[in-house]
C-alpha cells in the first residue's frame, strides 16, 4: 500500500478566498442541540393529534436518514474532486455538521416523545 504526502493546511495562503468565505459561514451557524432549549417545545408538541404527532416522527426519522446519508456519503464523495486542501477542510465541516443535524432529532425525539414511539418510528 503507498501513502500519500499529507501537508498542512494554510489557512493564511488562500488559493480561492470562497473556501475561507464558506468556512466562515459555517462556523458561525454552528450550534448543537444540547444548547437550544428544547423543552419550551412540549407544550406546543401536546395539543398535537396522535396523528400530527406520529407524522412528524416519521418526517423527522425521514430528515435524520438524509442527514446521515450526507454524512456518510454525500459530502465525503465530493472530497476527490476538492481543488484546495481548504475545501477538503469546507467538506469535512459540512459532513460533521450533517452527524450534528441526525443527533439533533434524537434530542427533539428524547425531550418530546415516549421510548416506545421513537423505537416505532425507526422500526
């Protein structure tokens, strides 16, 4: 198996000022879900149907399939044809931050619903 010469990335030489441009976005719309005050949502959640209720478990068991596809395949297939190491960097953050978004379902999931439901709507 032959390796291949890994450098360091430069953030201070930038071939394409979109990577750094792209980079900034990203890190000032982070966030994760243990910081956003979930509960304030159960009273809202509790004039829901059953109905209304099981539709958007679907749609948020639908929502974290896509975040996790683009995690695990989405954004690390387009790391071939990243031109910069700052893309490669662009491409990392933008496929952690899909694993962020599925795991934030799982704290709507755990704040809102029974462990019975949530284990039926991934089911």
């Amino acid at each position: 198996m032959k390796l291949s010469r890994i450098s360091a990335i430069n953030w201070n030489k930038i071939s394409d000022d979109k990577d750094l441009e792209v980079w900034n976005r990203l890190t000032s719309n982070f966030w994760l879900p243990e910081k956003v005050p979930l509960s304030n949502d159960i009273p809202a959640w509790q004039t829901l149907t059953v109905v209304e209720q099981q539709l958007t478990m679907r749609v948020f068991t639908g929502l974290t399939l896509l975040d996790t596809l683009q995690n695990v395949i989405g954004a690390p297939s387009l790391m071939p044809d990243a031109l910069t190491p700052h893309e490669e960097a662009v491409l990392s953050n933008i496929s952690f931050m899909e694993a962020v978004h599925a795991r934030s379902y799982s704290s709507i999931f755990s704040t809102l619903c029974q462990t019975k439901d949530v284990d039926a709507a991934y089911a």
